[in-house]
C-alpha cells in the first residue's frame, strides 16, 4: 500500500478474510499515518515519515475495511477529508491466499 498527498493506494482491494499484514509505504513530502479500525472497534494505526515504511498486522472478518490517514482527524484539515482513505474487503477463503482485486 502507498500513500502520499492526498491518496492511500492499496495494492489489492480484495484480500482473503484472515491475519494480514498490511504493508505500508509513505512516498509523500508530509508525515502520515495508516489506521485501521477493527471489529471491536480497536484502532491500529502506523505513524509514517516521509520515505518510511512499517506495516500493520490484523486480522479481517469478512466484508469492508476502511485504511486511512487520521492527522488532524475531525478538522476540515483532516487527511481523510482530503481524500486519504480507501476500503479493502476481505472475503473469506479458507486457503488464505489473496483472491482478487
């Protein structure tokens, strides 16, 4: 996954439902971040320099993930508003393999 100033670009949009690691690069000028809300509401999230790279591990239930960058999150400055978010579903396969884009 990439981001950078004003996009989060994953790599697939369809990942098999499961443990991932969800591997991030930020190849923008500013600093960002990568969260995840999960099922039980618990955020993971990866602050990210530009040039950095880390990754998140999670494990996704079948259907829609929302990834975005939370700066400024609830300002009109806010990452997200600004177009940094993208959704991943998950589908479930019992080989764990990713099953398609």
């Amino acid at each position: 996954m990439d981001e950078g100033e004003w996009v989060v670009r994953p790599s697939k949009r369809v990942v098999a439902a499961g443990e991932v690691s969800i591997r991030v690069y930020n190849r923008g000028m500013d600093d960002h971040d990568l969260t995840l809300v999960d099922a039980t509401g618990a955020t993971q999230q990866i602050f990210l320099a530009p040039g950095e790279q880390g990754s998140i591990r999670a494990t996704l239930t079948a259907g829609v993930w929302k990834l975005y960058c939370s700066l400024f999150e609830g300002t009109p400055s806010s990452h997200e508003a600004l177009g940094m978010v993208a959704l991943v579903r998950a589908k479930k396969d019992t080989s764990g393999r990713i099953i398609g884009r």
